[in-house]
C-alpha cells in the first residue's frame, strides 16, 4: 500500500492577551482598523469568478447573559444570547431589558451582566503570496491558522506588537 505524502504544513498559533478586551467594542475597534487600513499587506483575489476583498470578517458570533434578581437581591432568572453580529447582540439586549412582561413572569429586575460576554470575529486574509489564512480575535485571545509561511505570523506578530490592547 502506498503512504500518504504531506503536500504542506498548516500552521497555526496563538497569543494569549495579557488583559482580555474589556468588551466587544474595543475589539471591533481593532476589527474595524484591521478592515480599513489592511495592516498586514493581504491582496485583493479572486475565487469563483468572483472579487474578493483583501482582508474580510468570515465569522462574527456574540453571546452574553441578562440576569434577574429579586428585592432581596437573590437572582432568579436568566436568558443567554447568541448574535450572529455586533448590532444584533445591542438589539438583543435592549429588547430583554425592557421587556416588561418578562420582568413581571420571571419575579425580578433584568440587569445585563456584561462579564459573561463573549465574543469572536474570524478575518479571511489574502496574502500576495497566494495563501489564505484566518486570524480570530476573542476576548481573551488572538489565533492565527492555517498558514504556511513563517512570514504571515511575523508579520501579524509584528503588527500586533504595536498594539497595546494585544500585549
């Protein structure tokens, strides 16, 4: 029987955040910065006849918890959310927090209890080498996948050193 041959090695990586963003918007700030100025000289390409942007969010997901508590302080209720955008996840929330039937049903006061958020954006990136690779930032984290090139990750690394929020 013949052996399977590795035709490349995919790499991945990951920097741990010395203090994870303290929510999604000072995240997304950095999403945003990454979108429009393109920090890491990805290529704009082309796949399936169609034109792709260099760099572009391939996953977004949010998720976070309200809570209810009593008079006495004493929680009894709870509803996780899941968004698939940042904008939902706003919608989401104010929707639960004034919703006063829910209040009444459930016995207690809604709060959203902003510690529990979670949140993670995946970037589709092109580098001018030809190669696709995908960066994913979360709260506590930055992981950087499916790479070949050594230069890709220094070149993240490099930029991500410059950014205080990815110490």
């Amino acid at each position: 029987m013949a052996d399977f041959v590795a035709k490349s090695t995919v790499k991945s990586a990951e920097r741990i955040l010395a203090t994870p963003f303290a929510n999604k918007a000072a995240m997304n700030t950095i999403i945003g910065t990454i979108l429009s100025d393109n920090p890491w000289g990805c290529t704009p390409y082309l796949s399936g006849g169609e034109n792709l942007p260099a760099v572009q969010k391939s996953a977004e997901n949010y998720t976070g918890t309200v809570i209810y508590e009593n008079n006495d302080g004493k929680q009894v209720g709870r509803i996780s959310i899941r968004a698939p955008s940042s904008a939902a996840f706003d919608t989401i929330i104010a929707n639960i927090l004034a919703n006063e039937a829910l209040e009444t049903a459930i016995g207690g006061t809604a709060s959203h209890d902003s510690s529990e958020d979670g949140f993670s954006v995946t970037l589709k990136c092109h580098a001018a080498s030809g190669e696709l690779y995908n960066v994913a930032f979360k709260r506590d984290k930055v992981t950087v996948s499916s790479f070949e090139a050594d230069s890709i990750l220094s070149t993240i690394e490099t930029w991500a050193d410059t950014v205080p929020a990815l110490a």
